[in-house]
C-alpha cells in the first residue's frame, strides 16, 4: 500500500533567521475562530475514537513565525481521566496530548503553542478524542462517551510577510491570496479625482477581484496621489503622476515593487486616455491567466460576447436540469464514519423563478450508502437552508429482485443505490441557497462487545442527481432590496451588466468612489463575471440610461438625483423632519401573492425606527422614474465616512441576510427596514399563469367574470328558450 503523502513543510526558522529586522516588524496577528476554520458550531467528539478536522491556509507571500492554539472544552463526567485523553495534530503530527483535569468537566482552557516548521500552505488540525467510560467491556457508543470544543476557541497565527517576484503571472496574488479567508481590502489609488473612463475601469478591475474574492467579500479604500504602505492597485493616464511613480504611456498593466516598501506590490493599470484604461481593465478580467512578465502592453483587443439574461456563470441554469457533478467535486458529495459530516452543496440561482402553485423544484436524487439490513432507523435526511425537507429510510426492502444488483462496481454486498424524486418547496426557491444532506445510521446495539458495527460506514451523493429550475417563467414583486444584497438583482440579470446603470456625483470623493467599487465587486461575485457593460455617469446623464436599471450614489448634498426625484423615495423631508412616505394604498379587498392581506391602515411594514437630528446612512429601492418596470437602488449618507456602514453589511455574508424591503438605515451596530414603496413587477408570465395569477390576486375580479358569465349564460338561454317556445306555440297553430 503507497503511504499517504505528508505536508510538504516549509523551512520558516530557516527563512526567518535570514530576515531582515525590517521585515519582522511588519509582522501581523491573524485570529481565526473555529467557525472561520470551517465549523458550523462547537466542535463535538462522541465515541470511544470521535474525531474532527478542521483547515487553515497561509497565504504565499507571508510565512508563520508563530502559532498558538486556545481552546475551551466540556467533557462528560463519566470519563475516566486516566484513561482518557484529547490528541490534538497538525499535518497528521501530534503536536498535544491534553489529559483531562480529574474532577473538572465545565469550563477547562488551554493555550497550545504550535511549531511552525510543521506550517504547509493548506494545513489541517485534527482534534481525536480516545476516550473510556468503563475498565470492562465498554460500548463504543455509549451516551457518556463525548467531548465538545467550545466554538470559542480560536487559532492565533503570527505572519511576517516574505518578497515575491514582480510577474503577472501570479495573479490576483499577491493583491488577493485564494488562501486568505478574511475579507480583501485592496487599496485603488489615482492621482485625482479620475476622469470618468478611469473610474469605469477601475469598476472592471474591482469587479475581477471581487469574483476572485468570493464569499469573503471585497472593499476598495480609495486614496488620491498617495500610496499606502502595502499592496494596491494604481491608476494612472498619461501625464498623471502618483507619488513619483514612474509609469508606461499606453494600455499597459503591470507588477511592481512599492518604492517605500520593498515587500509589498502595486499593480499598474496605466493609459493615455479613457480608452486605454478601459482595454487594460478589460483584459485583466477576461485573460488574466494569459499573462505573464513584469509588464503587458494590450495592443488591440477582441471584444467579448454579449452576455444573455440569466446566464451569469455563477448560477445554475434555469433552462435545463443541472447535475450535481456540475456544482460540487465528486469527493465533497462523500462522508463516512459513525457520526458522518453534513454533505453540503451550496448554489446560486435568479430569485425571480415564478414557482407559485407548483410542486417546488424536482430534486432526483440518486445516493449510495453501507447497507445494514438490521439498522432499521438509518435515514438520509435532506434540507435547505437548515430547513427541513425530508427523511429517505434506509431500510426499505428491495422491491424486486432486479434491484439486488444495483450495487456499487467492486462487488460488495453491503452498499445499496437508490433514486429519489423529491421536490423543494416552492417558498424556499431563489439566490444563495445551500442543500444539506445528512446521512444517520442507526446503531443496534445486541449488548457490550457483541455484534460491533462495521466502522466503514460510507455514505456518497451521486455526481449524476440533478436539479431542475427549467419550466419556471421569471416574475418577481418589486422593489426588494433582498434580492440586491443577496445576488444583486435585477442589475445581475445580465452578467456584464449591459442594462444597468451608475450615477455618481460631479466630482465624487474618496468615499463615494469606495462604495461604486464595492458594488461593482460585489456584482461580479454575484455572478462570476466582469461588469464589462455598466454605463456610468453623473446626474446630467441620468436621461441616457432609461433604459437600464439605475444604482444612484451620493453622500450629503452631492447628488443632485436626491432633489429631481424627492417624489419617488421611500424616506421624504417634511419641514426639515424626516419621515417614512406613508405606503400609497387604497381600500380594496384584494390578497397579493406575498400571502398577506393589504391593510386598510396604511402602515409601513418592517421595524424601522427613525431617531431626529441624526445622521442618517440608507439604502432605498423605488420603480425608475424613468420607465415602468426598470429598478433603482440608492445609497446615500449624510456624512460621507457613514458610507462604509453600507459596504461593510453588503460584504458581510452573515449581516446580508438582515437587508429588506424597499428601505433600509444602517445605525453604528445594526441596521432597521421596511416597505412602503408601491409594488410593480419584472418579467413576464404566460397566459394562463397570468390569467390565474390576476384571479388570485383580485378574488372580486373572479366573482365578477363569474357573475357577468352567468347573466350572458342566463340571457343565451332565454333567447334559446323563447326561440323553442315560439316554435312550439306556431307547430300547434
């Protein structure tokens, strides 16, 4: 048998003792919670050999000089401490042996100083509890047979940056490292407020990064004509000049060494006009791993393909049943043991899918389990969303014989193979969405040390199960600001963005700038894809973009958007007083499709709050002024410096979730929301659908068709009638 193949360890004492006093002290402490090492919750260890990993990466231009590990755990008094203990490994190597304190089950800590020879670029820490209740014969299973590692405990790690060589080819490294999990803050620097062809391509470059980025999250803290000490990304045109930085004149990108830090990189996105910044953006983000050297010069360019609607690469597609295979590697779709890990399997799709009075989305699901006849509880069970979709037993009989060899290839006995269809409800259909399957494999128990489970419990997702978003029409309720902050529609229906537009002020400052760049990266991680065709612009062109679905910037009186439609937004200004527009809403015994009775008091829906006198830092959605159907979203602060309150939730996956309705205010720590905007609708539905959608949504409508179609029937039939009767009465004359 080939021996597993080891860590290869990097010689950090090595590189540390011939490092420069100058380099330690840009030395950094990195703090990563069990969560952000990948665990859900409080690490849980139950058996006689529980065990459980957990991954950290370390990225390539920085090494560890230090390492220390605080944990807190529990463990259950019925162990015996001499007899049991907690392995703790790094890269498979124990580096602790922790005994457990006779007497003290709550409440233990301990700090673990970790060696950083045995640090890799992908490193794993294993937690193995060996643990006994009993010196006689002991079932493995036992309920007093646990360990729990309090999501509380944290890995502290000591970084010192290391020179890279300058070389496009390392892309997006050294700006963005795949290793890092902390969210990208990469400084955009220009010599002055830049021309408006800059500024879009400098919304492509963020874009890329955001793609890259992903999940963690990206910002853009704009500085002019000044440099900050780490890495960035510069723009600058012909005749422009940052800090002294010499520069290329053409379309041109570019690695170099900072000239006040010799360990840190700027990245050169240069031109002599609009045109050649906007060529060199785009060819970042369409061939980036084509590059290679110090420097590129992007001559000529082909341009890139239209995008179609909804088919954003970061999203399932809505027009054809979609396999597993094509969302997760085969080896994330496995999970063994006792106690097996939830398969996770996270996607995205548009939230306008219509599913109203359907089934849900057809999952055909196909999976593969170690078979045990006797284990009569075993069960997968599905969900989205942590919400609970259904238990598939285990146990079922096979119903003929044909199905006895369904079997995996090797031959074994013990694995069985199923397909089944199963549905998502059509509530939970739409953006982010995660799939949890779990599998649970009831444990019989015939007595101590008799009949011992197989401790090779498999169970595998098949790559070939699909899911099939195809047959639903795209339709939404709008404005919703969930679908923005989740995906970033409607502006994402189109991949490149060729249908939206960006309204900045006149002379936009460094604040405003960082929020544009935030949204551009946070469109391109929505999905996949570079903003290659958003249209940007001031107020004055704001008649330009009809057209496009509108995002509008501004912070205290520098937008002029905020005057020209007061009329339409949700927050208005009564005498110097800011109050929540009243929603526009007249009695009428209608039900909308949100399943919620219109009240005949017209009161905002949320739980928003307004205090007076303060600054306010919003978030609004309204129907475009400018064409029905076309959306605007706008963000706006009083103090500029409150627009990184917006930026910081929008990169926040765990706060996005908190965004809703059509208006939102952040506060210092939280943020409140409501609805008050009148609903319109995008997209379309066909006849029927719509027919019935308008019945369900107007039940007096209904009545009346039913009421007019019964006189018209009445008035038919007497005509009929008195058309036999006259007959009648002229046969007996």
């Amino acid at each position: 048998m080939a021996k597993p193949k080891k860590a290869k360890i990097k010689p950090v004492i090595e590189e540390v003792l011939t490092t420069s006093p100058a380099v330690l002290a840009q030395q950094r402490l990195v703090s990563l919670s069990f969560k952000q090492l990948g665990a859900w919750s409080a690490v849980n260890l139950r058996g006689t050999d529980g065990s459980r990993t957990l991954g950290f990466n370390v990225r390539a231009d920085e090494m560890v000089v230090g390492a220390k590990l605080k944990l807190r755990y529990d463990y259950s008094p019925a162990l015996i401490p001499e007899l049991s203990h907690l392995r703790v490994l790094l890269n498979e190597t124990v580096v602790q042996v922790e005994g457990l304190p006779t007497g003290q089950h709550l409440g233990n800590t301990r700090d673990i100083d970790l060696d950083p020879r045995l640090m890799a670029d992908q490193n794993f820490l294993r937690f193995n509890l060996i643990g006994h209740y009993t010196r006689q014969c002991e079932d493995p299973f036992h309920t007093s047979l646990w360990l729990t590692l309090s999501d509380l405990g944290k890995l502290e790690l000591t970084l010192a940056p290391k020179a890279m060589v300058n070389d496009l080819k390392f892309l997006p490294a050294p700006f963005f490292d795949r290793r890092d999990d902390a969210t990208l803050k990469l400084p955009f620097v220009f010599s002055s407020t830049p021309s408006m062809g800059t500024m879009k391509a400098a919304g492509i470059v963020a874009s890329w990064f955001g793609m890259q980025a992903g999940n963690r999250g990206a910002q853009f803290p704009v500085s002019l004509n000044e440099l900050p000490n780490g890495n960035a990304v510069v723009f600058v045109q012909s005749g422009e000049n940052i800090a002294g930085l010499e520069h290329p004149s053409g379309a041109t990108l570019s690695v170099v060494t900072h000239p006040n830090n010799p360990l840190a990189k700027l990245l050169l996105v240069t031109g002599g006009n609009d045109d050649d910044m906007l060529r060199a953006a785009r060819a970042l983000a369409l061939i980036s791993n084509t590059l290679s050297g110090s420097s590129v010069a992007v001559a000529k360019e082909t341009e890139a393909t239209p995008r179609k609607p909804y088919d954003a690469p970061a999203w399932l597609p809505s027009d054809r049943p979609v396999r597993f295979g094509e969302i997760a590697r085969p080896e994330e779709l496995r999970t063994q043991g006792w106690y097996p890990e939830v398969i996770r399997m996270n996607y995205r799709v548009s939230p306008d899918l219509f599913t109203w009075r359907t089934q849900g989305v057809p999952l055909n699901l196909k999976y593969r389990f170690t078979h045990l006849p006797e284990h009569k509880a075993s069960s997968l069970n599905v969900s989205l969303n942590n919400d609970f979709i259904h238990a598939l037993p285990l146990n079922i009989p096979f119903k003929n014989p044909d199905e006895v060899n369904q079997l995996n290839q090797v031959g074994s006995d013990n694995v069985s193979r199923r397909n089944d269809l199963l549905f998502i409800p059509p509530y939970a259909v739409g953006g982010r969405d995660q799939l949890q399957m779990g599998y649970y494999f009831d444990l019989l128990k015939h007595g101590e040390c008799q009949n011992m489970p197989p401790d090779n419990l498999v169970g595998a997702i098949d790559p070939e199960s699909t899911l099939d978003f195809s047959g639903f029409p795209h339709y939404a309720a709008m404005p919703d600001l969930a679908y923005f902050a989740n995906v970033g529609f409607p502006f994402t229906r189109l991949a490149d963005l060729a249908e939206t537009g960006v309204v900045l002020p006149d002379r936009p400052n460094t604040h405003e700038l960082g929020v544009y760049l935030a949204l551009m990266g946070r469109m391109g991680e929505s999905t996949g894809y570079p903003v290659l065709r958003h249209a940007l612009g001031t107020a004055a062109d704001v008649d330009k973009m009809a057209d496009r679905d509108v995002m509008v910037i501004g912070s205290a009186n520098s937008q002029a958007l905020l005057s020209k439609w007061a009329d339409k937004l949700p927050l208005v200004q009564i005498n110097g007083e800011r109050r929540v527009r009243e929603p526009d809403v007249t009695w009428k015994p209608t039900y909308r499709w949100e399943q919620q009775d219109n009240q005949f008091t017209p009161t905002p829906k949320g739980d928003l709050n307004l205090n007076s006198g303060g600054d306010l830092t919003t978030l609004m959605a309204f129907e475009s002024p400018m064409k029905p159907a076309r959306s605007v979203v706008l963000v706006h602060a009083d103090r500029p410096g409150d627009l990184q309150r917006v930026t910081d939730v929008l990169t926040n996956m765990e706060r996005i979730s908190q965004i809703k309705g059509d208006l939102v205010v952040f506060n210092e720590k939280d943020l409140n929301h409501t609805k008050v905007s009148a609903t319109y609708y995008v997209g379309a539905l066909p006849f029927m659908s719509k027919l019935r959608w308008l019945f369900a949504d107007h039940p007096m409508w209904a009545g009346l068709v039913v009421v007019l179609a019964s006189l018209l029937l009445a008035v038919a039939l007497s005509q009929t009638l008195r058309k036999v009767f006259h007959r009648r009465g002229t046969l007996k004359l």
